[in-house]
C-alpha cells in the first residue's frame, strides 16, 4: 500500500493539456493495476496531486446540460475563453487565473475504496483551508462542493468538485476560488444551480490571497486527511 503522493505545480496550462497528462497518468496506473491481477504481482501504484491554474475556460461534465453554458461560440471567443465537454462528474463550471485547481490522481487501495468519503475528504480540505482565513465554510446538501452561509438566502459556493473514477483511480478533482475573476460566473449557470451566489476568497476576506500561501495550506490538510505523504516531483506526460 503506497500512501506517498507525488506533488507537482504546474502553474499556468491549458486546460485541455492538462486533460491530456492526467488521462495519461490515470491510464498508467489502471494497466499497472490489471497487470498485477493479471500476473499475480504486487507492484506498487503511484499516486499524483496535480496543482494548476488554467487560462480562462469553461468545461461541462458528462451529466451537464449545455444550456448552463449561456455564451455561443462567437461570445466564448469575444471573452478569451475556451469550451470543453468533460468526462469528470458533474454539470458546468469555471477555471481561470486565481483560482486554484487541483487534480489527485490516485490509486484508492492505497487509502480506502469509498468514492463518497473520498469527495468529503477533499471538501474537508478545503474546508479546513478556509477556517485558516476565518471563514465557516460548509457542505450544502444535496450539492457537491463547498459553500458560505449555507441554508441562508445568501448561500454562495467557494469551491466546485468534480471527478472521474474507475478501478478506484481518480482524476479531475476540485477548483478554490482564491482571487478569482467572478464575472465569468455570469456565462453559466454554475453547476446547474439557479439562485445562488459564487465567491472568491478575496471578495470574503477583503484582500488578495498569494496562491502558494493557500497552496500550501491545502497540501497539509490533504496530506493529514489522507493520511499521506506528499513529495514534491516534477511529472511531465510523454505527449
């Protein structure tokens, strides 16, 4: 049971690049994983988490509804932003500039094999990357990802989630809005959810937020959630 996850910054890429080394890194490690059924072996998985902020692009999961995408093609082009079906989880969002997105790719039966605690445990990161700024952040039930004032008329989401899992590897995962612009919230219907707000960590806290700061703090939580032991590396796809 491998329990080190391999860090890795990637700093400013495009999405669709992006897509591209996490479905590579997630292809590895399911043939590593039949290889050993396959021929009784026990080598062990890797385990990856992805940090990246991507230049303005919207994605819809594979339950999404294109009507949450309110710009056509000409408008998605007027705004410098590209347009992606995904193959995560869940309906439409945002990835832009000050915004943290992370990616864990890893192997569950290195951890535990329950796809619901493990979407609880990378909200609880972010929730506990939060209290470290003051803010009482919360799940809203019923809906994924983690939210301000839930239960309240001014309920807003900070963070979405979405992943794909099979074999119990994992890929795509969640986005913080840190120093996000939220005028391009306005192109979408979040998450196919009408009525309530998104936000960012500087609009609550009234200041900019430097990325490696909340980075960081994400790191250690995840890190103690999981049980794991992050290492920094330098994981590049073959592409």
């Amino acid at each position: 049971m491998n329990k080190t996850v391999l860090l890795t910054d990637l700093g400013l890429r495009d999405y669709k690049e992006v897509w591209e080394m996490q479905e590579e890194l997630f292809r590895n490690i399911v043939d590593l994983k039949i290889a050993n059924r396959r021929e009784s072996k026990n080598d062990e998985t890797p385990n990856y988490l992805l940090f990246v902020e991507h230049p303005h692009v919207y994605t819809l999961g594979k339950s999404g509804h294109a009507e949450n995408m309110l710009l056509n093609e000409k408008q998605l082009e007027a705004k410098g932003a590209t347009f992606y079906k995904s193959n995560r989880g869940g309906d439409i969002t945002y990835h832009g500039p000050g915004q943290i997105v992370g990616y864990p790719i890893l192997d569950l039966d290195n951890f535990f094999t329950d796809i619901h605690k493990y979407m609880r445990y990378l909200e609880e990161t972010i929730i506990l990357t939060l209290a470290e700024y003051g803010l009482k952040a919360d799940r809203s039930p019923g809906e994924t990802g983690v939210w301000l004032d839930v239960g309240t008329p001014f309920a807003r989401k900070i963070a979405a989630l979405g992943v794909r899992a099979s074999r119990w590897v994992t890929m795509h995962g969640f986005a913080l809005n840190v120093n996000a612009d939220l005028g391009y919230f306005d192109n979408i219907i979040p998450c196919g959810i009408r009525g309530k707000g998104v936000t960012s960590l500087d609009v609550e806290i009234g200041r900019k937020v430097p990325l490696d700061e909340v980075r960081e703090k994400l790191i250690g939580h995840f890190a103690h959630l999981f049980e794991a032991k992050m290492v920094s590396a330098l994981v590049l796809s073959d592409n």
